[in-house]
C-alpha cells in the first residue's frame, strides 16, 4: 500500500492510501453515504467507518458543513484589503484581533509577514456595502493603513486539499 506525503497522525499512524480517498472523497462529498463511500475506497464498511472515526478523533476531519452560495448569503463582491498597524505591539494586535470578529463580512483574515500585517477577504453587496465596512475598520483604532483589491473574478476555488 502507497503511503502519502510524511504528514502523521497524533498517534504515530501515517496516513495511507485509503486515508487519502477517504479526506478526498468527504471533502468532495459531506453527505457521501458509508456505503458508497466504502465502496469508493475499496474497502468494506466496518474498516472504513473505523478509519473516518480516527480521522475525526486525530483532527484531521474537524466537520462536516453545508457549503452555501456565498452570492445569495453574503454578496456578490469580493474584496481583498490588506490592513496595517500602527505598531506590532501585543495591545494593538489583541485590539484588531478582537474586534475584527465583530465584521460578518469578513469571511478570513490571515495575519501576514512582509509590509502588510494582515489580509482580509470581504464579501459585501455592493460597493456601497464596502464603504460602509471600509469606515468601520477604519475606526479601530490600532489601523494605520488600509490597501482594498477588487476580485474581478475566482479563478480556483478548492474545497479539499491535495492528499
């Protein structure tokens, strides 16, 4: 049996072959039935609940989620805006942290390396609703600069990893 990539599991185990159809297949599939997903891997049932289990105890299945049209629920615009401090100290960097949970339409902040402390993406109606975002992120205090990207259009959107 092929064994993937030096990633392992807490225990010691490194993921195999069949691990690896399994994270493919349910990252693909959330709502795959235990049958199908077992004849998919090429296994039996009982071998490949017992495998999806350990999956979920190790970590590397967190859960299992409806994925939701993000036009419909959020909007149609996607905005990259990447955020400077005015200092890296603790406080401002707890301050940001803090509030930035208080934005709906940030759909992922990335703390960052490089001139720009954090990156966002934003997802708003129009660009009516980004002004309105734009001025509350411009109130917290820690913020020194603020750069917005307009995405013109998603080119690739993953909603797996490569195993």
């Amino acid at each position: 049996m092929e064994r993937l990539r030096p990633a392992t599991m807490e225990q010691g185990a490194e993921l195999d072959t069949y691990d690896g159809k399994i994270l493919q297949m349910l990252a693909a599939d959330g709502r795959i039935s235990w049958r199908d997903l077992a004849d998919g891997i090429g296994l039996s049932l009982t071998p490949t609940l017992r495998r999806v289990r350990r999956l979920e105890r190790d970590g590397y299945i967190e859960g299992y989620a409806a994925i939701l049209d993000e036009k419909r629920m959020a909007g149609s615009l996607s905005i990259f805006v990447m955020l400077t401090l005015e200092r890296q100290s603790d406080e401002m960097l707890g301050e940001f942290e803090r509030e930035i949970n208080d934005f709906p339409e940030v759909i992922s902040c990335f703390m960052t390396t490089g001139s720009t402390d954090y990156l966002l993406r934003v997802v708003v109606r129009d660009l009516d609703h980004y002004q309105h975002v734009l001025r509350r992120l411009t109130a917290i205090r820690s913020i020194a600069h603020v750069n917005s990207i307009v995405s013109l259009k998603s080119i690739v959107r993953r909603r797996g990893f490569h195993v």
